[in-house]
C-alpha cells in the first residue's frame, strides 16, 4: 500500500495522531529531505526501522521506478515531503499515478495544508477557490498567466518565495487591479505566524519595504467581482458558461451557475450557450 502522509507545515504539534504509528510500521519510507524527515520522526519519538530514501523532484521519476517495484512486493511506502500533503505542489503525483494504473492501494493520512489554512484565515470568499501553485518566475509569462486569471470569480491561492513576493503581488496589482483584496500569509503555525489583509498595491507596497517578507509565503486573493448584467452580451454569456464547464460541470448545471452569478434568466444564460458559433 502506498500512503500519503501529510507533515506539519510549522509546529509539530499538528500532526494527525496516526502519522507516528504509520511512521514506525512502514517498510519504506520516501522523504523529500531524508535530513528533515529523521528530525520530524525525533520529534514525534518515532524509531524508524523502515529503509528511508529521497524522492524529489530531480529524482522523482527513477525512484518511482523502484517504490513501484516495492508495492507490487506487498511492502508499504510511506510517503511523505518537507511540509502538509504529498502532491501538492510537492512529489507524489508520478507514483500516485503509477500505483492507480497498476489498481495498487492508495491511501491518504490527512494533515495541515498551507493552502486551506491560508485560504480559511484569509477573511475572503471560501465557497469557491482556486489553487495555482507558484506563479511563472519570468515576468512575461508571470503577466500572461495572471492576466488569464483576471475574469475568474474563484478566490485564488498561490504559493511564492520570500524573494518574489513585492514583485509577484505588484503583478497581481496590475492584472487584478490595485484595488483587489488580498492576504499574505507568511510562517503560518509557527512562531512568527503573520497575516497581512488590504488591497494589492498596499500589499505591493508593504513586501517592498524592507527585508519583511521572509519564511513560507501563501497569496490569497479574493475573485473578479461579476460584470453587470447590462455589460454582457451573448458571447460573454457563452464564454462564461464554456469557462464554467471547464470546471468540470455539466453545461446544465454550467448555465445554472452563470445565472445564479450574473442574475440573468437561465433562459437567456441558455439560449446565449446554445447559439450558433458564427464562422471565421
């Protein structure tokens, strides 16, 4: 069996009652920081008598070669990264992958999560959010990447380095606007666990000043407010249904949300989706 073991993302004290034990039982243990790992499982007072290996990102597609060949053996892979849920934006995903074409047993033992826990202190919408990951590092891509993201209604989560940060929430500024609400959340569930709340370009403005931004850093940014009835057409009526069921909806329950958020009659949501696509 392979399980996905979430790590505490600052203080120890947040992990789930049975990483320890899974810690203790498994056969092999795939860390992406074998150093991190044995100070997590001293902390926790675990004896680790599993073979313990490095899985990262420079080595992640040889060692899940070889952790496959440990699961079709029958022997449990403990997986587990520097910090919250395997997967995300971390390793795990290859041999996720791998296991479930092989129907191999994959399992979960939940743990902290910078993006929930950001996204739930960030005092923006939570009904419906996006995780985007680190955005691009150059600035031209960077730019393109957070243009296409202007119109989204979601609130939106990206992860960044302490480095970028003046100059990815200035990005932001200019794509989403100055005015967008946002939250910089910076060591959470450690000692020095700070959140910052206010428009874009304060926030631009503040991580500019100085030497403040340092240690993990979550981006939380509220979603486009929606356009006014009276500002959309039939095409933007579509493109807001096709966006919608690039989602994953069905295009009935697509059409259904597009009128819930516009105000516009699902009749005229339905009929805009349904039109003929002129030709080019």
């Amino acid at each position: 069996m392979l399980i996905l073991a979430g790590t505490p993302i600052g203080t120890v004290a947040d992990a789930s009652g049975r990483l320890a034990p899974a810690l203790a039982e498994a056969d092999v243990v795939a860390a992406e920081d074998t150093r991190r790992f044995r100070r997590l499982a001293a902390d926790l007072g675990v004896e680790v008598t599993a073979r313990v290996v490095s899985y990262f990102e420079g080595n992640e597609e040889q060692r899940t070669a070889e952790l496959m060949d440990d699961l079709r053996a029958g022997r449990t892979v403990v997986l587990v990264t520097d910090a919250g849920m395997p997967s995300v934006s971390d390793p795990g995903y290859r041999i996720v992958a791998a296991a479930v074409a092989e129907d191999l047993p994959v399992t979960a033992i939940p743990g902290p999560s910078a993006v929930l826990t950001a996204l739930a202190v960030s005092g923006l919408p939570v009904d419906r959010f996006c995780f985007e990951g680190f955005p691009p590092r150059k600035p031209g891509e960077r730019a393109r990447v957070l243009g296409a993201l202007a119109t989204d209604p979601r609130t939106l989560v990206f992860f960044e380095s302490p480095h970028r940060t003046a100059a990815t929430l200035a990005a932001m500024a200019e794509a989403f606007g100055p005015d967008r609400r946002a939250a910089v959340c910076r060591e959470l569930t450690k000692t020095y666990e700070e959140v910052v709340r206010g428009p874009l370009s304060d926030l631009a403005q503040w991580a500019g000043d100085g030497d403040r931004v340092r240690g993990e850093i979550t981006i939380v940014v509220s979603g486009a407010e929606p356009a006014a009835p009276e500002d959309l057409d039939e095409a933007d009526l579509a493109a807001l249904v096709e966006q919608t069921r690039a989602e994953g909806l069905s295009t009935k329950d697509a059409i259904a949300d597009v009128a819930r958020r516009t105000g516009i009659s699902r009749k005229v949501v339905y009929a805009a989706a349904h039109a003929p696509k002129e030709s080019s």
